[in-house]
C-alpha cells in the first residue's frame, strides 16, 4: 500500500487540529502529513486580548508546531498557489527558491486576515489584532503612551496620547478594548501626573449594536457595562479618514488619537485568488457538509477538503435555508476533527460523514473578573461569565503543556500585580547599535583627517 499524501495548507485552527487528528488516526504506512505555514506556531487567537493585556504570557497564547506535529513535516514557508488540476502546490520556504510538493489529499485552511476599507490613513495609521505580533505592539505602544502623556507638558499631546480608537465592535474589537482599558486603569497607579479621566476611549461601530453573535439584550448590558467605565460608544458611526492620525467619524466628530485598532471584520486569504478551487460570491471555498470542496452544480472535487473561516460550509442545524456556518473558532476546531476522520475514512474506503454541530453560544471576557456569555441559552454577566470564558478557552487550546502554563499564568495574576512596563524596544532591537555605529565613510573621514 502507498502513502497516501496529504498536504495542510495553514496551520491556524483547522490546519493544527486536523494534522493533529490525522497523525494519530493514521499510520504511517498509510499517510505522510505535510504542513505548510510562514509562522512556526499556531495562535490560539481567543487569548490575544489578555496576552496583550498582560493576563499571560505571549508566548503560552501559541503552540509550536514542530512541537505539536512531531509525526508530520513541517515547512516554514508559504503556499502561494494551489494547481489542484494537477494535485500540486508552489511552497515557497523562508529562505531560497520556490518548490512544488503534489499531493493526493490538500486541507486548503489558509484562514483569514483583516477586512479593510480604503479609509484615507488606515493603512498608514491603524493596527490589527489578528497575530501575536499585533498583540504585543499594541501592548507596547498603550503603555508608551502613557509615559509620552506623563512627560509631556503640552496638553495636545497628552491629550491625543491618551486616546484609543478601537473600529469593529465583535468579540475582537470588544475584548481588545476591554483588556487594553484595564491593563491602562491598573499601570494608572505608576503615574501621579495623569488620572483616569484623562484617557479617551473610543469605540467605532458602523451598526446599531455590538457583539452580533449574542442577543440584543446582552450586547445592551455590554454596552452599559463599556459606559460605565466612561468609554465613549460611537454605534451606527463609521470611520470616514485618520490622515496624520486625526480621527473624522461619520457623526461629524473628529479629533487626534496616536491609537488606532481595527478589528471590523475579516475575509478569506487572499493565497485563495491562487487557487483552482471553486468559490462562492465572497471568495471562500465551496465545500459540501462533508468538509470536500465542490463545483457550484454540487459535484465533488476530489482531493480537496476544506474548513474553517475562509470556507462556505452549510450549517445543518440552521432552519434559514443556505445558512453557511459562521467562521467561529468553536466551528473551525470541531469542523477539523470531522475533515480528519473523514480523510481517514476516505483512505480506508469509508463513507465520511457530514458536519452537523448546534452553535453552543459565545463567551466573552470584558476586563478582569468581568464578562459576558450566551451558552445553550443560558445568560450570564460580570464574574460568573468571566470564569466560564477562562474555563473554556483553557480547555480548548491544544496540549496539555500549553494548559498547564496558562493557569499557572491566571495562577500568579491573582497574587501578583499585573507587569506594566513598556518592552518597545522589541519593535526596533537595531536602533541603539545603529545610533553608535558609524557608517564606513564617516570612519574613513576620521582617517583621513588624522
């Protein structure tokens, strides 16, 4: 019997779960996994807003995947096409030329990145909080600005120091902005030349309502909870420009602001336009309940599977008909442990089966000890939803190592004072050695002149 190959292109949270599930489902007489991404590690991207607020350590929110994968090989590199008519793939690694690797089953779960409008200054001026690496920036950068704000003596640039827009008000957008205010309310305490009305928080939300995957009520109590913490909540508002970092909402408001965060919304990976994949209307994969992508008439493209938030797979416990599901990480994890066991089925001659899963409901962290949830129906706010939050996000992270590191994190938080201290430095570790290092023409001056 032949190995079957079976290329997995991304390794966030379809790629991992599903190469995990394969290299222990399948022998290796059977199957050679490959997974192919740019980063060695998959974020576990539900605990970006506490590694940004100091809750854990930025290096617990990720899972190495060579660590992780021991049974597969993994290549650091990137996909950038996708030739499924000839079952191969373009890998181009880190370093050195492009190969292509063929295949006989490829998981195409590149994922998603941010979906941005063509705002005059966002691109120059606005961050994401998508990666680890934007997590850490912003943590940075906040904290930074609080010491430009206790430094400075001209009001207008305390002023635009201390304020934070956040654009998008879903689960990222809410929580980044609830863990960035509590992580500045707690380091406040360092700092007798500012108080906490100093800082401006502002939320931008282009509908009429935040957190769209709860019920109005409980995106309501939100709200109240955001407004009494003086945060200013701009809904049914859109951000119209942000040149030279001036805020123009499309209220008519407008003002100066060193912080801006954009969390509104994501779209497939644009690797997908490299692809011969079938794709719907808004460019994610068209895939049946089974996991396997699809022709637009229904018929099956073997091979190819696919999962998670740059896919179109129909939600079966929907009564709207041609619901998809919503690309949720709750959807991605469970949708890969049936894409894997349906390989493995199909490798040993099986039926797979299709992927039916009731959306259980969403939790969300607002700041410490504070929450909101909607799970199975039953409503829940401030600690109870926060403690249900932690629960199931540490339950859901792969490897028991990665547990285990994260409660001893929650552990010490709850003895020990949070860490506010800027490391910006890490964006820019060659300035100081470039500051002191001469360029080689200024040393030859010096000869010449000695």
């Amino acid at each position: 019997m032949t190995a079957k190959r079976i290329l997995v292109v991304g390794a966030g949270h379809v790629g991992l779960y599903a190469a995990l599930r394969l290299t222990k489902k399948l022998k290796f007489r059977e199957a050679e996994v490959t997974v192919v991404d740019p980063q060695p590690h998959m974020t576990y991207q539900p605990f970006l807003p506490e590694a940004s607020a100091g809750n854990i350590s930025p290096r617990h929110a990720v899972v190495p995947l060579r660590r992780a994968l021991r049974k597969a090989h993994v290549i650091a590199g990137e996909v950038t096409r996708i030739d499924h008519s000839r079952k191969v793939a373009l890998v181009e690694p880190i370093i050195g030329p492009a190969r292509e690797v063929a295949y006989d089953h490829v998981i195409a779960a590149p994922g998603s990145v941010s979906r941005t409008l063509p705002i005059p200054g966002l691109r120059e001026h606005a961050v994401g909080f998508k990666t680890i690496g934007e997590a850490i920036f912003l943590r940075n950068h906040v904290l930074e600005r609080l010491d430009v704000a206790a430094a400075t003596s001209d009001p207008e640039t305390r002023k635009r120091a201390l304020t934070f827009v956040f654009v998008g008000g879903g689960y990222a957008g809410i929580e980044a902005l609830a863990e960035m205010e509590d992580m500045a309310h707690d380091a406040l305490k360092y700092y007798p030349e500012l108080e906490p009305e100093d800082m401006h928080w502002v939320l931008v939300e282009a509908t009429r309502r935040i957190l769209p995957e709860v019920d109005p009520d409980m995106g309501a109590y939100t709200v109240q909870v955001l407004l009494r913490r003086d945060m200013d909540i701009r809904l049914d508002t859109r951000l119209e420009s942000c040149v030279d970092g001036i805020v123009r909402l499309s209220d008519g408001d407008e003002f100066a602001a060193d912080t801006i965060v954009w969390t509104a919304g994501v779209k497939p990976s644009p690797m997908l336009n490299q692809t011969d994949l079938p794709r719907d209307g808004r460019g994610r994969v068209l895939c049946n309940a089974k996991l396997q992508v699809v022709h637009e008439d229904g018929s099956v493209v073997d091979g190819a599977w696919s999962a998670g938030d740059c896919s179109s797979v129909p939600d079966l416990t929907s009564k709207t008909p041609g619901a998809t599901c919503s690309p949720s990480a709750q959807h991605a994890v469970r949708q890969a442990v049936r894409l894997a066991d349906n390989i493995v089925a199909v490798i040993r001659d099986r039926e797979p089966k299709d992927y039916k899963h009731k959306h259980v409901g969403s939790v969300a962290s607002l700041g410490l000890h504070k929450g909101v949830a909607q799970v199975y129906g039953i409503k829940l706010k401030g600690l109870p939803a926060w403690f249900m939050h932690r629960t199931y996000h540490m339950s859901r992270i792969p490897s028991l190592n990665r547990k285990i590191r994260v409660v001893v994190d929650w552990t010490l938080a709850l003895i020990l004072r949070r860490e506010v201290v800027s490391l910006g430095g890490l964006h820019q570790p060659r300035d100081s050695f470039v500051d002191v290092t001469p360029p080689v023409e200024a040393r030859e001056q010096a000869s010449v002149e000695a």
